[in-house]
C-alpha cells in the first residue's frame, strides 16, 4: 500500500475514459484513472519481501489495478521499484509507464545493439523523450522527428538528427535503419517502411494492434484473428518492405523498472517534465496532455 505523493498523465488515461480501450481493457466502472505513481509505502503484506514501510518507491500498477489519480493505492511487489534517489517525487512518477514503454521495445523486442541505427517518432513526447536517452545511452545512432520548437529539446536528450516535420519528410531525409519506434498515426507508420533498412523492424505502439499481442493479452481466437486483421495491411507492405511489423502494449515491470532506476541514478536517463498541476486540477492535467503539445511529461502533484 503505497502513499500517493505524485502520478502522472499518459494519453492512456483520456482514451480509457473515452471507452477507446473497452475491447482491450475491460475496466468496470467507477474506475479511478491513473498509470503512473511514486510515493512512500505505509503497509505491506505478510509475504511482501522487497519494500518495507517508509521506502520511497515508484510504479506502472499492473493494468487490472491502476488508479493512481488517489491518495493511496495498493500493488503487486512485483510491479513496484525504488525510487531513483535523485530525483523528486513529481520527476519519479512522471517516468514508470513511459520509460518501461522505452525498455520493453528498444531493450526486449528490438534487441538494439550498439552502432544500430533507430528513428524513434515523436522525440518530444512522453515516451520519446526517454526513448531517445535510451537508445543512446545503448550507443545506438538516434534519428528523431520533432516540430520546430522543440529541436533544442530533442539534441539536448541525445537526438544525433532531429527531422522537423514542419520543414522536412523524415521519408525523403532519413534511410538505412535498423529499428523504427512508431507512436503517431497510419501515414507516419507507412511512411516509416521506407526508412529501415531490408531486415529492419518497425514497431508501433499506437497501432494498429496485432495478433500475437491479442495472444499475450489472453484474448480468445476470435479476438486474435480480428487484431491480425486490423494489422493486416501494414504487415502485408511490411513483408514487400522486407522488414517485420510489430505492435507493443507494454506492461507493468518492476525487474525493469529497477534497471531503470540504475540508469536515472547513473545519470544516463532524466526525467523531462513539462507542467505540474495540483491534484484538484486533474482534468485540466488530462486536457493538456490531450492537446498533444506537451513536451516531456505532465505530472499531478497528489500531497
Ligand atoms: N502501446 C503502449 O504500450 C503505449 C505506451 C505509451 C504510449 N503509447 C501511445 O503512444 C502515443 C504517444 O504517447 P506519449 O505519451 O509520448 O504522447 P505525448 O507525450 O502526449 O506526445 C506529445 C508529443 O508528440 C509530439 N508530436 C505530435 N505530433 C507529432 C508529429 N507529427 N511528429 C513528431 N512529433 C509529434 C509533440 O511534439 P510537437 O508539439 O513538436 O508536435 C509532443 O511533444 C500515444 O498514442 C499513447 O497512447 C502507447
């Protein structure tokens, strides 16, 4: 049972909200948002072995028990972690979900090496700002697309180029590389074909889902064969691209959150956070992270 000191926003949480993710996440209501937390555990069970009251900690709760947008919330051991000593509450929370995202595709999936080449999307984002320290700090050579405004931001994270979509068409600029990271829409995943190199892998995690991820989310064959079928056309030009599509749902972690926690300590990883909004603002939280403009991360500040 961990106190809540600090959550943060993640688009998830509009699109929960909205019922986007029913098929997916079969939430009943009332249902308390939230997928990231940091703050103090104040209990723990008979068994729990690795937390003790009093540890600072910080989480991805495991997406049958979210609901960080709360003055408490209890979870699984197995998903929880230190908090990295050297950064504040709000900069802990604003990590969890975005970082374990980075992990599980570039370290887990991708298997990127050193010396690769990876275009990770939208490098200011939640999820692209730490997927670019990652990648760099695995030695790889990072291409990312930005607007204008937020160039200095992206070379400040590690970013080797930094495409403006407001200027240029990262499919005519960038090619030969081994892993793309695709969290925008269909134009950008298609497009994102004729930048990997024959062999290279594109990953998407803002879809269009596919079957093998219906198979690890436990879903029946008729779900699985209806989330081959939504995924159909982009493996399809995958194939005559020569390269391999896959969806990613990350999930809760708290082995890697802990490697994480190293990284951030370590200093190869900070955290970038855009707005804190007190916890009484929540919505106004969730309606800015749902302009799409932020840069970095938007927190709740919860005590
Ligand atoms: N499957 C999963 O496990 C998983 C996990 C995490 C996130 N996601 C999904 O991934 C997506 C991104 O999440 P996020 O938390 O990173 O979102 P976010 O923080 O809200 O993304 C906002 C950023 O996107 C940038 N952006 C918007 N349009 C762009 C474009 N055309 N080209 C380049 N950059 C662009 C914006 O920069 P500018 O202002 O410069 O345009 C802004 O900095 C969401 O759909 C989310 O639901 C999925």
């Amino acid at each position: 049972m961990v106190e809540i000191h600090a959550a943060s926003v993640n688009p998830l949480d509009a699109k929960i909200r909205d019922g986007e993710f029913k098929l997916i996440l079969p939430y009943r209501l009332p249902l308390i948002l939230g997928n990231d937390v940091a703050g103090v555990v104040v209990r723990v069970g008979s068994s729990v072995r690795g937390f003790k009251p009093g540890d600072e900690v910080y989480a991805r709760p495991a997406q049958d028990r979210i609901g960080t947008f709360a003055e408490f919330i209890a979870m699984n051991e197995a998903d929880v972690a230190m908090k990295p000593k050297n950064l504040t509450m709000e900069e802990a929370a604003s990590l969890p979900l975005v970082a374990l995202t980075a992990w599980q595709v570039l370290v887990e999936r991708a298997n990127l090496k050193k010396g690769q080449k990876v275009l990770i999307h939208a490098g200011s984002g939640g999820v692209g700002a730490i997927a670019i320290q990652l990648a760099k700090h695995i030695g790889a050579y990072v291409a990312t697309t930005t607007s204008t405004a937020n160039i200095d931001l992206v070379k400040s994270l590690g970013a080797d180029v930094a495409v403006d979509y407001k200027k240029d068409d990262f499919g005519n600029v960038l090619q030969g590389y081994d892993v793309v990271l695709n969290s925008l829409g269909k134009e950008t995943l298609e497009k994102s074909l004729r930048v990997l190199k024959p062999g290279g892998k594109l990953f998407s995690i803002s879809g269009p889902p596919d079957a093998a991820f219906a198979r690890q989310n436990g879903s029946g064959w008729l779900f699985q064969q209806l989330m081959g079928l939504l995924s159909s056309g982009i493996r399809r030009k995958s194939k005559r691209h020569g390269v391999s599509y896959s969806f990613h749902f990350m999930t809760a972690n708290g082995g890697q959150l802990g490697k994480i926690t190293s990284l951030i300590e370590a200093g190869a990883i900070r955290a970038v956070v855009d707005r804190v909004f007190p916890f009484q603002s929540t919505n106004e939280a969730l309606a800015y992270v749902e302009t799409g403009r932020a840069k970095g991360k938007v927190v709740i500040a919860v005590k």
